[in-house]
C-alpha cells in the first residue's frame, strides 16, 4: 500500500507548510554526494545561504539534521574543554528561554565549563547584560544567544553585542533557526562568528538540514584547536573538505532530495527578495496577532520584542489547552503548537512563516480557534477574530 499522510496545514513553531514546487523538487533523481552535477547543487546553495545569512563567510554549509544538530556543530567546534586546557576558559550562554536552555545542556555534555545568566522567559537580553557577566566571570571564550525563541517568541537584538564579546575576547555563536528568511539576519553586519538555522521554519522546505555559517575568526579558532572536535560528524574541518575548494572528498553521504528541496527553497526567497518576504512575515503575523488579541489570548514576548511570524500566547482563562488543539487538527486538519517548559499546558505557539505567511491560511486559522472556543463555552463573539485581522490588513495593505 502506498504511504499516505493527511494533507495537514501547519501552523505551529514548525515545521511550516511546503509549496507543491518543493516537493516537486524532491523527486529528481538521487545523485551521488561527490557527483559535479551535485557539486554544482551544493555550490549554489551556499551561494543563496550566503545572501540570506548576509555574509561573505567561506565557511557556509548544511549540516545534516534539523537546527539542533546546527546548535550542537558550531557549540562542539568553538567551545574549550575542561580537561584538555591550561586556563579554566568558559562557555557563557545567555538564557531566556527552552532553546537557549539546551545550549546549557549540549555545552556541558562536551565537556565545557558552562556560566549561564538568565532572564525570565519573555524577555531579551540588553549588551549590558552581557557586559556585566563578562566582566565578572572571567576567561569566556564563547558567548551563546538565541536570535528568535521559539518558545517565547522573543526577538533579540543584536546590535552592540558582537563588540562587547570581541573585546572580552570571545567569539559570538547565534541561534537563528526561527529567524532565517523571516526576519533581518545580518551576520557580518552583527559580527557573529557562528550562525545556525534550520530548513523548515522560513525557509518553508522539509525538516532534516542545518544552514551553519563561520566567520574566518571562528575558522581560526578551530584550526588552533588542541585536541580534535568532539564529534567527527560536526567537525568544521571534515566539513570544509566536502563543502569547499575545487576537489571535494567524501564526509557523509548526503540527503540528496533534502538538498533539492532546500535549494528550491531558496530560490523562492532570492526570487521574492528578503526586504518583501521580511514585510509578508510581518503583515501577516501582525495580522495574526490581532485577531488573537481580540480572543483573549496575551502574548509572552514583551511588545518591543517580539518576533513577527511567531506568536507565543497565553491561553484565555478556562481555555483547555489539549481539548482545543485536539479539535482544531480533528475538525480542520490543521496544526497549532503547545508551549514548552514553564508555559506547556498555559500557552499556544502559532506560526504565519513561509508558505504559511498568507491571508488564505491566516483567517481560516482564526475562524478555526474561534470555533473551537464557543464549541467549548469560551465567551467570544462571532467573527470578532476575522474582523481584527482584516482591521489590521486593512491599516497595512501591501
């Protein structure tokens, strides 16, 4: 019998809803991880990878495996190990959320000595949070912050932080898995020395690749390494000689139809342009947003904060957060996300990023949810939803 899966729309933190011309894409035929056609593939993707980072980084690749392996990689490459080094050199990673907390978490397992400072989840980091913290721990050679989180929907801002880490001496890693194609993400213009994403948030293509990019500071730094990166799979340098120069050699086999749907994805952004896909995210998160508000939902990022595609929102009082999640994805086939760590249970997580970022799939989702509350006694009226998110599409039309 042939496989057959529900034809859900996806509406949740991700993974996002994927254009018939992506998955058209994986259907060419599988080509060998060394073959020139395939080369060529690979070339052009980081080409695209490049743009979207804004980078002129050498070192721009996919790592197989979903954000998180892109996480572990630039983690596992940049940070020092206890037992192998003179001077006690430490990870700092800023906390404010689930993500950032498994940073904590992937650092420590590869053996670093790991200062987390934290705030509370809904909130962002200011530089001079970070100024302090550096200036009381000492030796910090990596610093960790989280771009967008997913769990809270909170937008960090970058700018003024990558100075204060250098001058410390320390090198910047950002996690912008949710931010990537959605958002601005301007990794030279910040100074990151490592940015990571995932394929299957804004970049609307499958889950199952990492886009990993190094600056030449972070190349450097693992050149001088003392010992060999934790994990071969991950190793900058392993994955430099497959990624880069005129004669490639062998790494893993690489998920050849992940790559051409990843690639066809990405020339869907260069063909929109990242200041218009920045602007579709924002209206119809906005769009999103306002007609959650007007339900009763209360959202967990702070307002000057908050990620546009991504909202993280308290449910209503009396709301049950399994019954109503339940009916949506059992009477319309569509999929909202749960809240994480302090919040699962109290929050939803709907995402309007990708293919999702459009009208068609905004109203439907919140005449859905408005249904599903009065089916379930939750005091809302009648088109109330609809109507703040056409208010809002009409305040900001194209």
């Amino acid at each position: 019998m042939p496989i057959h899966t529900p034809p859900r729309i996806l509406m949740g933190p991700g993974p996002s809803p994927v254009s018939p011309q992506v998955i058209q894409a994986m259907s060419a035929p599988v080509l060998g991880h060394l073959d020139p056609d395939f080369v060529s593939i690979m070339d052009e993707i980081q080409s695209h990878l490049r743009k979207i980072f804004q980078t002129e980084n050498e070192f721009t690749v996919l790592v197989a495996g979903t954000g998180m392996s892109g996480m572990e990689a630039a983690i596992v490459n940049l940070l020092d190990r206890k037992s192998i080094i003179e001077e006690n050199t430490r990870t700092l990673v800023c906390v404010n959320g689930y993500f950032s907390g498994r940073m904590v978490d992937i650092a420590r397992r590869a053996g670093a000595d790991v200062i987390a400072i934290e705030k509370p989840w809904g909130s962002a980091f200011a530089p001079d949070d970070i100024a302090k913290a550096l200036e009381h721990y000492k030796n910090i050679s990596v610093v960790t912050i989280v771009h967008a989180e997913t769990s809270t929907g909170v937008l960090q801002p970058m700018e003024g932080i990558a100075k204060i880490v250098h001058d410390a001496g320390a090198l910047l890693v950002m996690d912008c898995v949710l931010s990537l194609g959605g958002v601005e993400v301007a990794v030279d213009k910040w100074g990151v020395d490592a940015a990571y994403s995932g394929s299957q948030k804004c970049l609307a293509s499958p889950p199952g690749l990492a886009p990993l990019t190094l600056s030449a500071r972070a190349m450097e730094k693992i050149r001088r390494r003392k010992a060999p990166v934790q994990s071969s799979y991950f190793d900058a340098l392993e994955l430099e000689k497959f990624w880069l120069g005129t004669k490639r050699s062998y790494h893993t086999a690489a998920a050849a139809p992940l790559y051409y749907a990843l690639l066809e994805g990405l020339r869907r952004v260069h063909d929109e342009g990242l200041p218009a896909r920045f602007a579709r995210h924002r209206r119809h998160g906005g769009a999103m947003r306002a007609g959650l508000e007007s339900l009763g939902f209360r959202f967990i990022a702070e307002s000057n904060n908050a990620v546009p595609h991504l909202i993280a929102a308290l449910l209503p009082v009396g709301a049950n957060d399994f019954i109503l999640r339940n009916d949506i994805l059992k009477d319309f086939n569509t999929e909202v996300g749960g809240g994480l760590g302090e919040f699962s249970g109290k929050a939803w997580r709907i995402g309007a990023m990708g293919e999702g970022a459009d009208r068609d799939r905004v109203l439907p989702l919140l005449d859905a949810i408005e249904t599903v509350f009065i089916e379930n006694n939750i005091a809302v009226a009648p088109g109330q939803a609809r109507s703040a998110a056409e208010q809002f599409y009409e305040q900001h039309k194209d």
